[in-house]
C-alpha cells in the first residue's frame, strides 16, 4: 500500500526516487500488479525494438474496462490482427492527411484563448485537456456536425476518468465488481458505441470522403480488397480518441508548466514565435 500512496501522491517524484535508490532497472509492486522500471535508453530500445517480440501488451491494456473502451483497435490488438489494423490506418497519417489537421488544431487553440485575459490564473491542465479532446473529435468526425459529435467528446471524457486514477484500489476492485461506476461506464459505453455506429453507417451510405480520419479509415482496403468491419471502425475511432486526447494534453500542460519554471527557455520561446511567426496564425509549414 506504501508503494501506491507514494506513486499517487506524487508520480514524477516517486519514479525519480526509484531510479536514486535503485538504479536504471527497478522492480516494484501495486498491490498485486508487478512493475518493472526502465530508465536507460539501452533497455528502453530493447524493449520497444531490437526485443519487442519477447513482449506482450500491458494487463492495463487487456483490462475490463480498456476492452470495452477500445476494443481489439491498434493500441490492444497484438500479432497478426495488430499488422493489418496498422496497414489499414496507415493512410490516415500520411504527412499531408496530418498537415490538413493542423488547421482544426490551431482554430481550435485560438478560439480557446479568445476567453483568456492578461493576468488571470488559469488550471492549464484543464484548458490543454478541453482542447485537445475537442481537437480529436474535430480531427475524427469532421462532417458530421450534428448534437451528438459535441456531446461525443462529454461522454468519453467521463468515461476514462476512472482511467486517471488507474493505479488506486478503488480503480483494480472496479475493474472485478458491478460496483456503480461499473454499470455507469458501461452505460456511457453503449451511449457512445450507437453514435459511432449510427456514423459509420451515415458515411458507408453517402460514401464521401469529409476530409476526417473516420474517411479514411473507411476508404482503406487490403490487397485482397477488404476493409475494416464495423466494430473495427469503432474501435480504431475509440482509440484514436483516447490515444490522441490525454496524451497530448498532458504533454502540453507539462510545457507550459516547465516553460513556467524556466525564464530562459520561456524567452527564446517568445522570440521564436516573434520572429518566425510575428502575430499571425502558426501553419503546418512554420513546423520546422
Ligand atoms: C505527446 C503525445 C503522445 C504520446 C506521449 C503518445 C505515446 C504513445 C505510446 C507510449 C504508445 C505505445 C503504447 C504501447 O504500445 O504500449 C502509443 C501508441 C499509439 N498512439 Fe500515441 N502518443 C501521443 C499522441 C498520439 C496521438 C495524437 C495519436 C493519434 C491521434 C496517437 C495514437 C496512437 C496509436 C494509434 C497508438 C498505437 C500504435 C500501434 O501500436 O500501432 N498517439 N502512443
């Protein structure tokens, strides 16, 4: 239990603590769940590449509740099924298909700090998670404007928050019993699954391309001239929203909190800004 509190009171200073006391590879324990910490380059490559066939998913990934969020998409499947997923969405982040999010990315940014005012205090962590979720669902669904997309982003976001406190008690026993969050999540769930499906079924029908990732994954065929099912479709749009949300708000709000922390590298940011961009929107080419 000493290990968990420690972990969730403060992450970055418990991981850090490891590596002080016990070196570059270290082995701890939440509860009943091994952990095995890696921090040197070396190991990390080893595991990721040159070793990868050795190693299977992570158990969070093939718990209860990731099952059922995203399903057998790119980030839970493994072997075989995972090599065709990856085929099949590979187009969807071809340079220019990215190149044409970074509009969304940017209005979306510059609406959110129209609400800003010069001196205010503002939870950062909140803004970057605001935005990024409604980036993603933007970047996903782009045609389809109706009530439920601007709802989709609500629910999901409910959805994964018992996945913010996934290394507490509370997270492994509600993961085992039908304890009121359970059914809850399971409730979102469904509400969620008969939008993306009712979606994937409007777009198979009308048969556009709108621009989205949704399209894309749609449009992508194997040599043999199959695409993805439905629950694939849904799956890889589960993912991408969860894969493509918190990570990147969090990488943000860590920014802004080092930038925060040090004046130095804080000034060369606004020069660079300054001078590559000199007050007008960033693009996609500034990226460099
Ligand atoms: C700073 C931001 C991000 C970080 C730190 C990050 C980190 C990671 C990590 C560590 C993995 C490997 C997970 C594993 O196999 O155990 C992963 C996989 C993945 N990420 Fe990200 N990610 C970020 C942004 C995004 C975005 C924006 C998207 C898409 C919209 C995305 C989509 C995916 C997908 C689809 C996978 C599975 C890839 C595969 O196995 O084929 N990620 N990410």
């Amino acid at each position: 239990m000493g290990v968990m509190r420690e972990f969730n009171d403060d992450p970055l200073g418990f991981i850090e603590r490891l590596q002080r006391d016990y070196g570059d590879i270290v082995w701890s324990r939440f509860l009943y769940v091994p952990a095995l910490f890696l921090y040197h380059p070396n190991e990390i490559e080893s595991v990721l590449t040159t070793n990868a066939k050795n190693f299977r998913k992570a158990m969070t990934l093939r718990s209860n509740f990731f099952q059922r969020l995203v399903g057998n998409g790119l980030l839970t499947s493994e072997g075989e099924e995972w090599k065709r997923q990856r085929r099949l969405s590979n187009p969807a982040f071809h340079r220019e298909r990215v190149a044409s999010y970074a509009n969304t990315m940017v209005d979306y940014a510059n609406r959110l700090i129209t609400n800003w005012h010069e001196g205010e205090t503002r939870d950062m962590h909140r803004d970057m998670m605001r935005l990024t979720l409604e980036i993603v669902v933007r970047c996903l669904f782009s045609a389809d404007v109706s009530h439920d997309v601007d709802h989709i982003g609500d629910t999901l976001a409910e959805m994964v928050k018992p996945f913010a406190s996934q290394a507490t008690l509370k997270w492994i026993l509600n993961n085992r019993l039908p304890t009121p969050e359970h059914i809850r999540f399971h409730r979102l769930a469904r509400k969620i699954d008969n939008v993306v499906y009712r979606i994937i079924a409007e777009r198979r029908a009308n048969g556009k391309d709108e621009g989205d990732l949704l399209s894309m994954l749609l449009a992508a065929h194997d040599e043999d001239g199959s695409g993805m099912s439905d629950q694939q479709l849904r799956d890889e749009v589960m993912t991408l929203f969860l894969a493509g949300h918190e990570t990147t708000a969090l990488t943000l709000a860590w920014t802004w909190y080092l930038l925060g922390k040090n004046p130095e590298a804080e000034k060369k940011f606004h020069a660079e800004l300054d001078n590559v961009l000199n007050d007008r929107d960033a693009t996609f080419a500034d990226l460099p």
